[in-house]
C-alpha cells in the first residue's frame, strides 16, 4: 500500500484542456529509435506509461526536413507516415491511461541535413554545430523565412493531432532555432526579430500563440525553456524575456542553459541540483511548471511538490533505470525502485546512433524487440537448480533474475563482498553511486528464499560438480593486462614483466605507489582519470599518457569528457596526448608519435597500464572438459556471461546476465554467440518526398 505522505505526488493536475493522471512526468528524452524504429519507440513508451507516468513524451521530432539530424534518429512529423509512426507511441501511452507528448523542434545551426541537403535556418548565418561536425553553414532568415518557419510549425501542430497527442511543445532551448533568437550572442539582426528583449522573444511568443490557436481546443501547449543555473549572470536577459510569455502556454518544463549541468553525470551533478533556477520559475509564472533533476528519491521528489518547487516531477534517466518507478512508490515497494546511477550510457548510446540502453536497467530498448518487460520476467520452466559462479554485475544480474524466475540457485563468490568490478570501481572518486548497481540486486537477492548466496567461496572443478546443479552459469569475470597489449599496439611493450609495473587490478584492491605515476591509458573511457583522481588526492604525481587526441575520449559520449578534463587540470595531472607506449625500462617511459613516429620520454617511479582485459576463463574451460560426464549425470546447460566472455562495459555485463537468465530454459541458453537474431523494426512507413511535402 502507498504511504499516505506521496498522496500529493499522484494528485491529478490539469494542464490545459487536459489532465494529468499524476505528478509524474516523463520529459522529452532521446531515445536513439525514432522515425527509424517506431514500434521500438512505441512498446518502450508505452511500458513507461505502465509503469505509471502520467505525462509520456516523445524525443526531439522535427518539423520539417530542413530540420534534419542524420545519422541520430530523432522523431519527425513531416508527413502522413510520420502520423502513422507516431500514432503507435500515442495509442501505446493512452492505452495504460496516460497523456502523450510530443517535443516539435527545428534544429537551425545544430543541424547538417545530412540526409535531406537542405540548408538549416537560423536568425543569422553561423557555422553548424551539428554532432557530425560538417563544415557548413546556416542560412540568415529573411522575413519570408520566418513566415515560412511558422507555416511549418502550424501544419506539424496539425499532424500532432492526427498523431492523437494531448501535448504539444514550443521548443526553445538547447542552441536549437528559437534559442538562438533569444539569443543576443546569435541573433544579431537589426530588424523587428532582433535587437531588444522584446524583439528577440517575438518569434517564440509568435509560434506559442499560433500553436495555442491550432492545438488549443484540444491538446496543451507545453514550451521547453531555459535560465541560467544558480549563481550564473543572465547575461542573454532570459527572465526578463520569459516574464514576456509567462502566461502564454499551459505548461512550462524548464532546464538550466547549460547541457553539462542539466545532463550532468553523477560524478559531477547530483541529484535536484538546479532546482533553484527551476524554483525561480515558479515564481514568475501561474502555469504548471515541470523540471529534471534526475530524482530519484522518492522523498525528494515529494519535496519538489510540497515545497512549490514545481508540479510535476520531470524525469529522464530515472524513467529509463526503472519504467515503474510511480507504481513501485505507489504501492509501498520503494526498497524495489531501480535507482538510476548517473553514468549516462543512456545517453552514449543515443548519441552513437543506437537505440539507448541502461546500466541499471538491461530490458531498456527490447521491449518490442525481445518482447521483455521492465518489471516481470517469465516463471521458471521446471524446478532446476542452478549454479551461478561469481557475483560480479552480470552474476548477481543473473541470480537476481533467475531467483524472480522461481528456480533454485546457489550464488557462489570467490571474494569476501559481491558486486566484483562495481565494489572496487565505486569505490573511485566521483563513481559513488555506481555502486546501486550491486545493492539493488542484493536487496532484492536478499528477500529471495530460492537464491542461496557463499561469499568467500572459490568452487574448483571438484566442488563445481558436486553441488549437482542443473544449470552452471560461469560469471568470473575478467582481469586487466600488465603488458600494454591494446587498441595502439598488439604485442607487449618491452619491460612490462619488471616490478614498477603495477597492474590495474592492483590499483583497484587498494595498493598506493609510493612514488611518481605514469597511466598509459587505451582504454579511453572513466578509469583512467578517475585512478588518477584518486592518486592525486593521495598527493601522488600523476602523469596520463594516452594515444588518443584527448584523454578518455569515449567519454565524450557520456558527456562526461568536458567535466573530467577540468578536474584533472584542477588537480594538478599532466596530460600527454596522441604518445603510444613503446618501452618501460624501470624509470622512464619511452613514448612514439602516432602520427610522426618520432620517440620522446617520461620519467616516473611506476607505470600503471590501462589497455585490455584478459578473460578468467579458466573454470569454464575446466567446466566444459567435462560436459559429458556433467549431462550424463543429469546436467542441462553450462553457459559463461559478462566480462568472463567479453570484456566490456557494466551495462553489457548486466545485459549478460539478464539475457542468460531469461533464456534459461528456452534451449537457447548453452550457446553463447549468434544465438537470437532479433527482428529489425521495418515498420518505418515515412512517406517524405519534397514534391509531397
């Protein structure tokens, strides 16, 4: 049953002509599906909107084909197909009784139309910062132009409700079209769209009116808008220009005019951060108020109401972690709530053009696909036990889902704790609350009278068989390499077997060099910097050598890369950049170009290399010898997950797991590659053509 304290959070709230069922709201949020993937996009939402979101709204969906994202797959309505595509997601969301939403954006300089060749839009021609980095330009708007634009803005108005959305948006943030108007940095015009506050708001007050006199009658208009965040000048005059519009649309969701604060990783953002500037807001407008901060407290999220912060709890990430977050608060199941751990691999994976996935939550994106549901699995298929060998993310993942399946497992750890690489890992600066990923699935393994957990209990081959388990699943893991094999080279460095060499293993179960640290880092995504981090707070000298043109480079994907180069500068490490590791002899580092080939050094007392891992996989292997003696004896399946297999990133390592124990049982789970080629959305009905447009 629900405490009677969260009463307010599922108190339904009109926003316009429409109600929302409760306060919870899932923001426009990109989604990698899009117009690529519609049934993807559609089954995702919609069990979201099971899970009990009130508000479901789509990711940012173009209004016209010079408003083009190419190669990441955003929403579009610039047609009857666009209609059909969308009217999936709407009918899924209203299905489960909740409201959907859909974000109608215009790129302007951040988009190359690289797929349409259409020039983009923008108050003043500039260079595009599109994610493809092309080298173009923006076309200066005449006043034809923006005649046009609100042309465009009308009749996608009108496909949103063919597409049967209750929401409509005015996007204006995030350096996209309108936000560049307000802008006095990118607007720059003379005539009656540029200049004063009231001038450079006349494009956004413009397209609300119309959008409130085509949608008006029967859906809300919501505008996306932004301030700057507590304690930053409004140099850019955004109060003054939304004390303009205060009272225009039905609802406001509001963001902090700075990306790296509102979709800020928990290393450098925590939770409810910017509600100042939200709370600000909110005092300068009658109209509800929705903002982010990526809650996930359910007692800080009824802060948020009961405090007239906002109305409605905003919510992207945290949606994605747990689908059922308002329904597990809403009957009393707080201890099961997915908590979302701030790393951002949602957003990564987006922004590599793929449909999203989640640390935490390894069902994210095979809704449709897999069939799979965020919170139920399939009962077991018959009362066998299972063996799972290492408690790592993708062992404790299994046992976990295997335990809510129904059958017997035995959960066995070679370690005195669990949670493997995560304990160790979380234990970094900045990686904190990494460390959800392992204490979630304890606490539920823990309530699990089927799921039998032996720390401190390293199984040899004997002990193995003698538990007389059905199913073995092998978790061991994996270790890192000392000898800087890697993506730059392939072969070992020559020195990598002396003693100043410490492993990256080594580093993490807590040894402290006594002395000058080099980091050859090819791994190129957070742990790197965040050893180094944790060295320099020990007042060790740090020194980061790396063959890419930037440290941690894969970390530009999780919007982290801005946010850790400023600390490592802060804390003093020096970066060495686009230097391959040639040769260690003791106390120097001989280096290469990768461009050049010419040779340079780096003195220091140890070197830490970060390149690859090496599989443990020894124990299956012994395993597998013997799988004949194991299946005459009654033996059903004998499967290895996670980094034991691949080497990879948590979130795959938790997919691993997930993945093996659903499939128990389904004659699938013994094979270990190309086992399930999953169907492609082609549903894809877009009927775009220029001439038709």
């Amino acid at each position: 049953m629900r405490d009677p304290r969260f009463d307010p959070l599922f108190e339904p709230l009109a926003i316009g002509p429409v109600i929302a069922p409760n306060r919870f709201y899932q923001v426009p949020h990109c989604s990698g599906m899009g117009y690529r993937r519609p049934q993807m996009l559609a089954a995702m939402r919609g069990m979201k909107a099971a899970g009990g979101w009130g508000v479901v709204c789509t990711e940012y969906c173009s209004i016209h084909p010079s408003s083009d994202n190419m190669p990441f797959a955003h929403a579009s309505l610039w047609d009857k197909g666009d209609i059909g595509n969308l009217r999936l997601m709407t009918d899924a969301v209203h299905e489960q009784g909740s409201l959907a939403g859909v974000e109608l954006w215009y790129g302007g300089r951040s988009s190359a139309n690289l797929y349409t060749r259409q020039p983009a839009l923008g108050p003043t021609s500039l260079p595009s910062t599109g994610g493809a980095g092309m080298p173009v330009q923006s076309q200066a708007m005449t006043l034809d132009d923006i005649s046009t634009l609100k042309g465009w803005y009308q009749a996608a108005a009108r496909r949103a409700l063919e597409a049967n959305f209750d929401i409509v948006y005015v996007y204006a943030n995030h350096e996209y079209l309108l936000h560049d108007f307000l802008s006095p940095k990118m607007n720059t015009r003379t005539d009656e769209y540029g200049g004063s506050p009231e001038n450079r708001v006349r494009l956004v007050r413009e397209i609300i009116e119309q959008t409130l006199e085509t949608v008006g009658h029967r859906s809300a208009v919501a505008v996306r808008y932004s301030l700057p965040p507590e304690g930053v000048a409004d140099d850019d005059g955004l109060a003054e220009m939304f004390q303009i519009i205060a009272e225009l649309p039905d609802l406001w969701d509001i963001t902090v005019s700075d990306y790296s604060l509102e979709m800020g990783s928990s290393k450098f953002v925590k939770e409810a951060s910017n509600q100042a500037a939200v709370a600000k807001i909110k005092s300068m407008t009658s109209k509800p108020v929705v903002s982010v901060g990526r809650f996930t407290s359910p007692d800080t999220m009824l802060s948020q109401i009961n405090n007239g912060i906002q109305d409605f709890i905003g919510a992207a990430r945290p949606s994605i972690a747990d689908p059922f977050l308002p329904q597990k608060i809403n009957t009393g199941r707080l201890d099961d709530i997915r908590e979302c751990i701030g790393c951002n691999v949602c957003y990564a994976y987006d922004s590599l053009g793929s449909p999203l996935r989640c640390t935490q939550n390894p069902t994210m994106g095979e809704e449709w696909r897999r069939g799979w549901h965020a919170d139920r699995v399939p009962g077991k298929h018959a009362n066998e036990s299972v063996l799972v060998i290492g408690a790592g993310p993708a062992g404790l993942e299994a046992a976990c889902t295997l335990g809510q399946r129904g059958y017997p497992v035995i959960l066995a750890e070679a370690g005195k704790t669990l949670g493997g690489r995560v304990t160790l890992e979380s234990q970094l600066p900045g990686l904190s609350e990494w460390a959800r990923v392992r204490d979630w699935r304890i606490g539920q393994i823990t309530r699990m009278p089927n799921v039998e957990v032996y720390p401190d209990n390293r199984l040899e081959l004997e002990s193995v068989f003698e538990l007389e388990a059905r199913h073995i699943i092998v978790a061991t893991g994996s270790n890192w390499r000392s000898d800087g094999v890697g993506r730059w080279r392939q072969t070992a460095f020559e020195g990598y077997d002396q003693d100043s060499v410490i492993s990256v293993d080594r580093i993490l179960a807590g040894e402290v060099p006594r002395g000058s640290v080099i980091i050859y880092d090819d791994d190129h995504y957070y742990l790197g910097s965040a050893i180094a981090l944790k060295l320099r707070g020990l007042d060790i000298a740090v020194t980061i050598v790396t063959p890419e043109a930037r440290v941690g480079g894969w970390s530009y994907h999780t919007e982290e890369q801005h946010g850790t180069l400023k600390a490592l500068h802060k804390a003093g490490v020096k970066l060495v950049t686009d230097k391959g590791l040639v040769s260690w002899d003791g106390s120097k580092a001989t280096l290469e170009c990768i461009f050049s080939g010419i040779a340079s050094s780096i003195e220091a007392d140890f070197l830490i290399p970060l390149t690859a891992r090496l599989p443990d996989d020894a124990l299956l292997s012994a395993v597998r010898s013997q799988r004949q003696q194991f299946l005459s004896g009654g033996g059903k399946s004998i499967r290895g997950i996670g980094d034991m297999m691949s080497p990879g990133i948590i979130a795959a390592a938790v997919y691993s797991g997930h993945k093996a124990a659903r499939e128990l049982g389904t004659g699938e789970a013994e094979i270990n590659i190309a086992d399930d080629f999953a169907p492609r959305d082609t549903l894809f009905i877009n009927t775009y053509s220029q001439s038709g447009n």
